[in-house]
C-alpha cells in the first residue's frame, strides 16, 4: 500500500502499492511478535463477551445509506503498516460511500511507546465528535512522533488545540480511566478474535485477508454488491 499522503496515493499504480505492500510485511510480523511477547502471561481479565467484531459502540468511520457491508479495521495508530494501509481505505470510502459502512477498533500494539497515548487521544477527540478528524491526523503526522521512545501526550494534544476542541473537556476525557477502559475493550475484542497484528480487517463478520489490493477490492465489491 502506498505510503504517501490519500492525495498523491491516488497516483500510485497498483503494482507498486501491492510492493510497498509486501516490504511493510516485516513490520507487520515484527508487531506480531512483540505484541503476543507483551501479551504472554498477562493477568488482565477479558469481559465476558469478549470477541465482538462491531459493538455498539465501535467508532464508525463512515455510514453507509445504503448498507450492504461492513469492513471493520483493527488499528493501530503508531503502525506503519496501518500507515500505509490509511490510503487506499480511504479511497475505498470514497469509492463505496453508499454501501460499505466502515468501523474503526482500537488495537495499540504494546511495542508502540506512544499507540496507547494516541489512540485515547483520538478517542477524547471523538467524545467530542472529532473522530475522524483526529484519526486522519494520527496518520498524516505518524513520521513526525512514531517510533519515538518519548511520551509524545503533548503533541497529540496540540493536535487537539488545532482543532479547536474544547481543550478542558478534552484533557479530562484523557485523565479519565474510562477513556482508556474504552480503548482496552476493543484490545480485549481482538484478542479473543485471535487478532495479532495490524491492520486486521474484517468484512462482514469474516475476517479479510487478500494477497493484493486488487483482491482487497474485489472482495468488498463482491460483498457491496450482495
């Protein structure tokens, strides 16, 4: 998947977003690997119906009117993977606005020092009705602070600012624990669904996993269509 900007990927041909693709690969296995290290032995009790793909709720992306899909992505704000992924999700809303609803579920990585941080400041945002406001720039400005071994809170409250949020509300809703509670329900989802990395997607139901973006496509064709 490219790696640029949602304007210049549209430039990007096929070919070559299936080969940045297959490069990120490693990173994704890398994320596997760190994520089931932190996991392994962890104490933290999963709610009882844990392993729900959409909950009620699930921060929906985009609505459609005409709903014949749902694509539920598990994300991680700090993954370049995900990075990577954000173009080429974003044109398939565009592409499939009318029929495809798209849902977004936490899953910060334990090997990312800042994914936790972001993704309750995107979930602070949302409280405000800002979701996807905040998650695109999440994604727009991941060069800038991810990887970094730093607390990188205050960036992504100045993110806030820029915005225009009402910044009491906002530095409430990330001091409060419910806040993080909201995102570590959707990591509990995606455990029990043996999710163990990102992106992960599932459609309808059903977890997703093509071998090319032209598969990708295909798929949620065939499933909008139904």
């Amino acid at each position: 998947m490219s790696t640029t900007s949602p304007t210049s990927g549209q430039g990007k041909s096929p070919t070559a977003k299936v080969a940045v693709w297959v490069v990120l690969a490693a990173v994704v296995i890398a994320a596997v690997i760190a994520f089931v290290a932190a996991r392994v032995g962890s104490s933290a009790a999963a709610p009882e119906d844990a392993g729900q793909v959409v909950r009620e709720n699930s921060q929906v992306l985009s609505q459609a009117p005409n709903e014949q899909a749902v694509l539920v992505e598990f994300l991680d704000y700090e993954c370049e993977s995900c990075r990577a992924a954000y173009p080429f999700i974003e044109e398939l809303r565009v592409d499939y606005a009318d029929t495809v609803t798209f849902v977004h579920r936490y899953f910060p990585l334990p090997g990312h020092r800042n994914s936790m941080n972001a993704a309750v400041a995107v979930e602070a945002a949302a409280q405000q009705d800002q979701y996807e406001a905040m998650y695109q720039r999440m994604y727009e400005t991941q060069a800038q602070w991810g990887e970094s071994a730093e607390d990188k809170s205050a960036v992504f409250r100045g993110f806030a600012e820029d915005m225009g949020l009402d910044m009491a509300a906002f530095d409430a809703a990330v001091a409060d624990p419910a806040t993080r509670e909201r995102v570590e329900l959707d990591v509990a989802d995606g455990e029990a669904l043996g999710v163990g990395g990102t992106p992960t997607f599932y459609l309808d139901g059903e977890v997703l996993n093509p071998e090319s973006l032209e598969e990708f496509r295909a798929e949620v064709e065939a499933a909008a269509a139904d």
